[in-house]
C-alpha cells in the first residue's frame, strides 16, 4: 500500500518510510488539484512578466 500525500499530514515516520525503504507516495486527488491550480497561476504570472518577489 502506498502513503498517501495530502499537503497537511506527513509525518516523520512516514518521511523515513519513504526516504530510506523506498515505499510508494500517491498524491491524494485534492493535492493534485491545488497543484494544477497553483502552477497555472505561476504561469499566467511568468506570462505576464509580473514580479513575484525580490527586487525588479
């Protein structure tokens, strides 16, 4: 079975599962989803040239 990443509840256990036995990672459809959604904002944002942190 594999551990499901959700955005909110890995823990350290998990992590040392994942970082050191190898075990499967699935990501949960709503993280998914907030991704998606997080990257085309980034894109729309490169698109548009807009400065999204530092100095221009």
């Amino acid at each position: 079975m594999a551990i499901i990443l959700d955005g909110s509840s890995l823990a350290v256990e998990k992590l040392v599962q994942i970082a050191r036995y190898g075990e499967r990672v699935e990501l949960h459809p709503q993280a998914l989803e907030r991704i998606e959604r997080c990257r085309g904002m980034l894109e729309e944002k490169i698109r548009s040239h807009e400065i999204m942190y530092g100095p221009e």
